[in-house]
C-alpha cells in the first residue's frame, strides 16, 4: 500500500479513537521508512495519545525539538549504547540523516555502541542482546567445562596415587 494511502488510514484511525492500530500502521511505516523523520514524528506522536513517554522519546530521538523529560525516559528504558541503538532502528550511515541534529545523535550512539562492544559496530550490524547473552554463556560453559575436567583429573590422580600406595603397603 502506497504511503499517501497508509496515512490516511492513520489519520482516519487517529480520528475513530483507534490509537492502537494507528501506533501499529505507523510502525509498519517506519519500519520500511527508518530514516523518515516526519514518520518516526507522527509514531511519537501516538504513543504520547498512548501515554509511553520511553516510546514517544525513542521517535523523538532525532529530532532536534525532542522533549527533554521523553529523552529521559527514553534513555532511562533503554540504559545500554546497544539497546538504545537497536532501539532506534536505523538502517544505513549517519549520512542518510536528513539533518544534521539527526546525524550528530545517529554518531554520538553508534560510537558508544562501538565503545561499549570494543569494535566497530555499524547500523546494519548492532549486536543483540541475545548474541551478547551467548557469549557469556559460553564462556560461562566453557569454564565449567574446564572446571569439571581438572576436578576429574585430580581424582583420576587421587585414585592412581591410592593404588600405588596399596601396592606397596
């Protein structure tokens, strides 16, 4: 469905009182238009009639006349470099921002990202959660692994040392 003709089912939607599924026709939009500012502007704009100030912070994030108190909460959901840039749902470079305010911010949370992941992260590549989760647990496993194979040597030795001892006793 064109855009034109999905806009004008959220504003018919917005207008019957129909908030949800407007919140829902615009994330689809700014799903398939991340770097649509006017979109992720109006997806604010129905989670502020939804009262989700965190999520009226996140589509706000961008823009330059964000409000203060949404930020925070934005922020405050989103406490991590890597949620918040998964969060945003950016797809491509900073370059794509229509604004220079946009592409500061895009800059300033990929580079945390970057920092906080030890290596360059990009747009299309932000590490998850659960990938970040795996790892500890592997290393995590890989521990007990080497744990559990070291306990089993020493008893390996314990009773060889035994055996020898009652050889000869």
């Amino acid at each position: 469905m064109p855009l034109r003709d999905t806009l004008a089912r959220v504003d018919a939607d917005l207008a019957a009182g129909r908030v949800p599924v407007a919140r829902q026709r615009l994330r689809g939009l700014v799903s398939s238009f991340p770097n649509d500012l006017t979109l992720r502007r109006r997806l604010a704009e129905a989670y502020r009639l939804y009262g989700e100030p965190a999520e009226a912070g996140r589509w706000m994030y961008l823009k330059e006349d964000r409000d203060a108190a949404e930020t925070s909460a934005f922020e405050a959901r989103y406490h991590s470099p890597r949620r918040r840039m998964r969060a945003l749902a950016w797809r491509g470079g900073e370059s794509l921002a229509p604004t220079a305010f946009a592409e500061e911010q895009l800059v300033a949370v990929r580079a945390a990202c970057s920092a906080a992941a030890g290596r360059s992260v990009g747009w299309d590549s932000v590490p998850s959660d659960e990938e970040t989760e795996a790892s500890r647990r592997s290393t995590f496993g890989e521990r007990l692994a080497g744990a559990g194979c070291l306990v089993a040597t020493l008893a390996f030795i314990a009773i060889w040392v035994n055996g020898v001892v009652a050889l000869f006793d």
